[in-house]
C-alpha cells in the first residue's frame, strides 16, 4: 500500500485501509517464478558460496543470510498526532558480522529512480517493524543497510530448439540511504489521510474510480429508464 497505491490515488488507498480493497487483478506468474529461482539459488542452492551477501553486492560487508519471505509486525507507535502500526512481508534478511541488519529486496524491474522512492518506503516500514517489534513479533536490529536487487532481461543469449533459451539478466543494486525523519514525515501525511471521515477525491486518472463512477451514472440512466418505461 505504502508504495504504488498511495501514488496512483489516495481515495482508492483511504478506502482499501477501510476494508474495501480492490478488485484483485492476476499477478503474471513469471514475476514469482523468477523470484523462487533466485531465492533458491542465494539462499538454498549454493548455501556454502552465497552465505555472505557481499557476494551478491561488493559493497554489503560480510555476514550471512538469515531467511526471506518473513512477516513483521511493530507494537503500536505514535507520531505527533496519531498512533498506528505497520504489518508487512519482508524479502531478505541479512545479518552482518558486526552485528547489525541488513534488508534486501529482489525487484523484477529495471533500475529506476521513481521506483526506488516508492520501495524506500517499503524496506523503511520494515526496518521499524524490525526494531521495534510487537512482542511477538520478529524483532532484529538495528537496520544498518537496506537495498533493492533489480533483475532485467536484456538479452537472448542463446536459442536451442525444444531444449533450452538462455536469456541474460542485467542486476543491478540500488541502495536505499537510511532516512527516518523524511519516513516520519511521509506517514504523517499518510495518517491524515486515513484519519478523515470521508475518502478524498479519486485521482483524474485512476482507472478503478473511473470505472466505478462510469459504471454508477450507467446504473442511474437504466434506473431512470425503467420508471419510464414501465407496463
């Protein structure tokens, strides 16, 4: 929700955090596929090579990783004028020698710096559910590095009839600068938001609001037909 939803309109957010998500729209299987195949090789195939996540970035210092696809919850937090909690799943966790945390996330997408504000929200939300966990929450800390492996196909390398295509993979790490004061200040004007009685107006361009208000009018003109046209 913290990422795209928020951008694309605020009126579809508001209502989705009231319990009227939207529709569910088919999420391209190849998107999870890729991101299996690479958990599996960092995280499980070659365990005694890519224990150290340097390997998968130079710049990350040594340490090991620790597990991905892991659910974090925070306690209740305040801000200067409303209390919340963040709730999420996270991709990687890396634990660093000297102690501290690091956050990975795995991206099918190319380096992009729209995306990268968006997700800084996202691996921002989980370094504070991470710090300061529920009590029966996954509580690690601090949160030292965190950072976005982007995975884009750039190329067929090779192509053999009814066996295999070899396409090459450009990645590319993005690193996401701790910035908690800018975070705060984003979810206040999140929580502003969420706090109004009534959801604000759709944006221009959103396409399940547009929907929805075309789909309103077309029952409102057959309504006012049928009491017309009735026998």
């Amino acid at each position: 929700m913290l990422t795209f939803l928020w951008e694309e309109c605020r009126r579809c957010f508001w209502l989705h955090a009231h319990g009227l998500a939207r529709p569910r729209l088919p999420f391209p299987a190849v998107f999870s596929r890729y991101h299996d195949a690479l958990t599996r090789f960092f995280l499980g195939k070659c365990p005694s090579l890519f224990k150290c996540p340097s390997l998968l970035e130079p710049s990350l210092p040594p340490g090991r990783f620790v597990g991905g696809e892991l659910w974090v919850t925070s306690r209740p937090l305040q801000t200067r004028t409303s209390s919340y909690f963040i709730r999420g799943r996270l991709d990687h966790l890396a634990q660093f020698d000297d102690g501290t945390w690091g956050l990975i996330d795995f991206k099918m997408v190319a380096p992009n710096g729209e995306h990268e504000d968006k997700y800084a929200r996202q691996l921002h939300a989980y370094a504070r559910a991470l710090e300061m966990a529920a009590p029966t929450g996954l509580c690690r800390g601090p949160i030292t590095r965190m950072g976005l492996f982007c995975i884009d196909p750039v190329q067929v390398e090779s192509h053999t009839a009814g066996d295999r295509l070899l396409v090459r993979l450009q990645p590319a790490w993005i690193e996401i600068r701790r910035d908690d004061a800018t975070f705060d200040a984003f979810l206040e004007e999140v929580l502003e938001v969420l706090a109004r009685p009534l959801p604000p107006k759709a944006a221009p361009d959103c396409p399940c609001c547009t929907y929805s208000n075309r789909r309103r009018a077309l029952a409102r003109r057959m309504s006012h037909y049928n009491k017309h046209h009735q026998l």
